[in-house]
C-alpha cells in the first residue's frame, strides 16, 4: 500500500511553495465564503426576523387601527341613533303639545260659543212710492246750495253743465234672537251716513231689535264718468258690521251685498233712474267665514 507523504513546510522550497500558494489560497477564499455566508445567513435570520415582528406589529397596528375605527363607527351610530331618538322624542313631545292645545282650544271655543249672539240685519227701503223697494230723492244745486229735495218719479237725464245731488236712505234693522245681549260696531258704513254717532256701538239685548237710518248721497261732479258710475264703491251697498258678547270675547262679522245702481251714462249724459234694475224689498246681511275669539286670538309678547 502506497502512502503519500505530505512535505514538512521547513522542507518546502520555494517552487514548492509557489505550486501550494494557489491552493492555500482558494482553501483560504473558501473559508471566508464560508465565513461570509454564515455572516450572510445570521443577517438574512436577523432581517427575516426583525421583518416577521415588524409585519406582525404592523397587522397589530392594523387590528388596533381597524378596531378603532370600528369603535368610532359604532359611536358615530349610536349618536345617530342618540340623536334620532331625540328627535323623536321632541316631535312626539311637540305633537302632543299641539294635540293638547287643539284640544284646549276647541273646548275653550265651545265655550265662548255659547256666548256669541246671533243677529238677523235687514236693510229696509225707508223712502218709496212704491213700498218696499230702494228710491231715490233729487235736489238741485244752485249757486252751490241744494234746492229742495223731492222724490224722482221718473228717469232723469243730467247734462255736463247742469248740478244736481241724489240721496237714497235705508232702515238697518238689528234683531238678536240670542240669549245673549250684543254689541254691534259698524265697520264699513258703505259710503253713507248712519243714525248714530261714530266710535258708539249699538248694543242690543237678548230676544230684542233696533233700528238705525243709513243716508248715501251722490253728486253728479262724483258721476262724471263711466269708470266712476261703475266703480262697485258707487253703487254696491256692502255695508258691514261685528256682533260681539258685551264682553266682547267673540266676534262674528256680517256684510249687506245690496245693489244700489241708480246711475249710468248715456254718451255725456248722466241717465238716472227712480230705482234700480232689479228692485229688492229687503237685503240681508250674511256672516262672513272666521268667528275670532278675541282673547284667545291675542298674541303672547
């Protein structure tokens, strides 16, 4: 058996050493690859590690940061809910409210109901040959001072350059068929004159009635032309009136619709006739929509 016998470095020479150095030297590189890559390795552990805690305290991170967000999503309903709720609740309380003072309300109507009196108004022809029916008196003006006054038994036809006055009056006749005493204030005296000194109402008691007169006059300055003789404030007696408790508490208004159109125009002429077209023995005021209830109207300051 043959054996190799390895030379002593001391008896090395130098072309000896030149034929190991190559070796010695590759043994030496592969020892510091190894070297390196064992360092390599450690690092690469080391980076893996740290990358595996890095991503495993971000996906914490992340859990933390979804369960927050989740936590403020559940606030953010709750409040919602919260403030629903709320709502709600201040409708129902704000609908009950309502239902609760409607309540009050009607029953306090009820109440003053039974106060309101209940007027029948007619408005009368006072003056008339033929009974019953709206006439008309005439004067003459001269110098500027009405003539006498006398009733017009037939049409009349007025220039532009002569001057005349018409009047028409009316008996308003009040009855209260209440039980209850009533005040009655004029609103609108349409155009004339009443049979009762202004700001005194007329106060009725129950189961009786009072009358005043009503007085409209015209010139014919006042009828020059159409638009005037047409105007419903020429015409229209839409005199109208409250009827109150003495109390006054509640309040009712009333309104005559009667139809006093004497007057028309011919050209330049003024055409008046004795009564108009269509004659009525007797107008009857009406109640206007919306009895007020005074106090209970009154607003809180």
């Amino acid at each position: 058996m043959t054996s190799a016998v390895l030379p002593v470095l001391g008896d090395l020479t130098t072309q000896e050493w030149l034929e190991y150095l190559p070796l010695a030297v590759s043994v030496l590189t592969l020892f510091a690859a190894l070297l390196a890559w064992r360092q390599a390795a450690k690092a690469a552990r080391r980076a893996s590690r740290q990358a595996d805690a890095t991503y495993r305290h971000a996906e914490a991170t992340a859990r933390q940061a979804q369960s927050f967000e989740d936590q403020v999503e559940i606030a953010r309903e709750a409040l919602a809910l919260a403030r629903k709720e709320a709502q709600d609740a201040r409708g129902d309380a704000d609908r009950q409210r309502l239902e609760t003072g409607h309540t009050r309300r009607m029953l306090e109507e009820v109440r003053l109901d039974a106060l309101a009196p209940t007027i029948i108004a007619r408005a009368l022809p006072s003056i008339t040959e033929a009974a019953g029916r709206p006439s008309l008196e005439v004067s003459k003006i001269v110098a500027g001072r009405l003539d006498q006054w006398h009733p017009l038994v037939g049409q009349l036809q007025v220039g532009r350059d002569e001057s005349y006055a018409f009047r028409t009056t009316l008996t308003l006749w009040f009855e209260n068929v209440s039980d209850c005493p009533a005040q009655i204030d004029i609103l609108q005296p349409a155009g004339g004159e009443l049979e009762l000194l202004p700001g005194h109402p007329l106060v009725i008691p129950a189961h009786e009635a009072r009358s005043i007169a009503w007085v409209r006059m015209w010139t014919t300055r006042e009828l020059e032309s159409d638009s005037q003789i047409q105007d419903p404030s020429a015409w229209l007696f839409d005199l109208a009136f409250t009827a109150s408790d003495l109390g006054l508490q509640v309040r009712d208004t009333y309104a005559f619709d009667g139809d006093l159109r004497f007057f028309d125009r011919d050209g330049s002429w003024l055409v008046v006739t004795p009564e108009p077209p269509l004659p009525w023995t007797s107008d009857v005021a009406s109640v206007l929509p919306g009895r007020t209830y005074q106090q209970l109207d009154v607003p809180v300051s």
